[in-house]
C-alpha cells in the first residue's frame, strides 16, 4: 500500500502529465463515485456525509461548465445546459435529501462517463494511427 505522500505525488503527476481528454474522463470518475458515495450516504441516513460527496460532485459540474466552450463545437450549447441541469439535480437531492433524484444523476453521469470515455479512446486511437 502506497504511503499517503507516495500516493497524492503519483496522483499530482497523473493528473500533471495526462491529455485533456484523459482529465476529462478523470473527472467524470470522480463525479461518478462522488454521486454514488453521495447516494449510498443517503440512502444511510448520513446527512454529513451526503451533504460533503453531493457538493463535491456539484463542484465538479461547476468545473466542467466553467471549462467548456460551447461555442467551438456542435452539441456544445447542449451540453452546457446537461451540466447545468445536472447540478440543480444535485443541489435539489441534497437539499430535499431525496435519493431518488441523487439516482436519477447517477444514471446520467455514469452514462455521460462511459461516453466520454469511448470518446477519449477513439482520440487516442485515430491520433496514434
């Protein structure tokens, strides 16, 4: 097992020396296990605990729709919207404590990870061709 320095120096370098759509994907892993972490913490009773993992996914979200450039590319406006609309769910399921909703965007932004995922690989794939 890694020491807690040796892990978070292999991660500032993983995240340091990886491509933009390799940190996309990173981020939308970590959206995915905050709103899952989120869900299960709810469906717990952990208020706390809900509460850290939902505003860390909201975070994320804010991070996602500050980067993006919507006017560059086809779809981009959409997705912008999609973010957002993501991030009132989240904001509602945390204020509501209602774990319905927190599944709701699990569904989603586990879709929206393996999309960008398959993305980032067909990239790497026709960029290595």
């Amino acid at each position: 097992m890694m020491k807690p320095n040796a892990r978070a120096a292999y991660l500032d370098a993983s995240i340091a020396t990886a491509s933009p759509a390799r940190l996309l994907v990173m981020l939308f892993d970590r959206l995915v296990l905050d709103v899952r972490r989120g869900l299960e913490a709810q469906r717990g009773g952990d208020v706390e605990e809900t509460h850290k993992h939902l505003t860390h996914a909201q975070d994320i979200l804010l991070e996602l729709a500050s980067s993006l450039r919507p006017e560059e590319f086809k779809g981009g406006y959409e997705l912008a919207a999609l973010y957002s609309f993501l991030h009132r769910q989240l904001v509602m399921a945390n204020i509501r404590k209602d774990a319905s909703i927190t599944d709701e965007v699990l569904t989603l932004v586990t879709d929206l990870c393996e999309t960008w995922r398959q993305a980032a690989l067909q990239c790497a794939t026709e960029q290595s061709a």
